[in-house]
C-alpha cells in the first residue's frame, strides 16, 4: 500500500523547522534588536505544526486507512 504524500504539508514543516533552528540561533546571540523577530517566530510556530499535523490526520482519516 502505498501513502501519497502532501507535497505543500512537507514543505510547509521543512521551513517551520527551519524557522525553529534560527530561532534557537538569534536566541544564543542575545541581541537586543532580534528579539521582537525571535517572539514572532516563537509566537506562529507551534500553532502552525498541530494545524499541519491536524490537517494530515484528518486526510488520513477519511480515507480507508485503519488507524490503530
């Protein structure tokens, strides 16, 4: 059996991922001036991850695969 996978869902959390990693990097740097960027970046990029994630789980489950 094989799984299609949604191209822009992957896409999308590749670049949240990346997001995350500079995130974490201009949090080691402390400058002052980043940290209206980092608390922006911070604020979209959990809520982002559980709406994909919700969004594949419900394509996942309206099709016939048997979720255990």
């Amino acid at each position: 059996m094989t799984v299609k996978r949604d191209i822009v869902a992957d896409n999308l959390k590749a670049i949240l991922i990346i997001l995350v990693v500079l995130g974490h990097v201009m949090g080691f740097m402390r400058v002052s001036k980043l940290t209206y960027l980092i608390n922006c970046i911070y604020s979209f990029h959990m809520p982002a991850f559980v709406f994909i994630n919700g969004y594949l789980l419900s394509s996942l489950k309206s099709s016939n695969v048997k979720l255990s």
